[in-house]
C-alpha cells in the first residue's frame, strides 16, 4: 500500500497543475452573477494577483484593485499588460483607510472583510459606493 502513495501523490500534482484550484477563485462566478451586466467603476479590495479585477474589466468602465502586498501588486500588473488601455489600475494599499478618493458602483472583497476592522471597513465602503 505505501509504495501507492508517491503515484498517487504524483498524480495528484500533475493534476492540480492542469486544474488549478484556488478558493478566492471560487467565489468569482457567483459574484459576477450579482452584478449587472454593464457598471461604470468598481473596486476590488485585497486584489491580489488581480484574477477579479479582470472578470470585472470584461463590464466596467475602470475598475481599481488594491491590496497591501507590493509583490502581489506587481503580479496583478505583470498579469495585466493591457491594464491602462482596459481601464484596469492596481494600487498597494491598506482597506479601509487607503481606498483611493472617488465614488465606486460596485466595491467586492473576496476573503479580506474578515482581516478589517469591520465597522470601519463597512462605512469605508459605504462612503465610497
């Protein structure tokens, strides 16, 4: 039976390679199924490598993702190479206090509320929709 284990461990990988999972990811279709179809700007709090902030450039006008991990920001912007043209900016930054000025038609954050101060976030998010 043990000498099973480093196939299967082996075949495991190979197919988490193909079929990567990610459980932010997961989430993502349901989100867009909340959404309108068309909106004018929208804000993605704890963006991460930016894989939302992309969905939801495919129906706004800008959408502003922010998240306070320099390295992961610059992925999101590797990942993005259009982003200007797109509409699409990535700024490190700390929710709620350093959400960028202005006024947003959808603001999601996907795994992050949880790491906020919830109140704060909250009408953070209040004042900015």
């Amino acid at each position: 039976m043990t000498s099973l284990l480093p196939s299967l461990l082996t075949a495991l990988d190979r197919f988490n390679t193909a079929h990567p999972w990610d459980h932010n990811a997961h989430f993502h279709p349901w989100i867009l199924r909340q959404l309108p179809r068309r909106f004018g700007s929208a804000l993605d709090v704890g963006s991460g490598s930016g894989d939302l902030v992309r969905l939801l450039a495919a129906r706004a006008a800008t959408v502003h993702g922010i998240d306070p991990d320099p390295a992961i920001i610059a992925r999101a912007r590797e990942l993005t190479p259009s982003a200007k043209a797109a509409g699409v900016t990535f700024t490190v930054a700390d929710a709620p206090t350093g959400i960028p000025g202005g006024s947003y038609d959808v603001i999601t954050c996907v795994a992050v509320l949880h790491h906020l101060p919830l109140a704060d976030a909250l009408a953070a998010f209040r004042d900015h929709l």
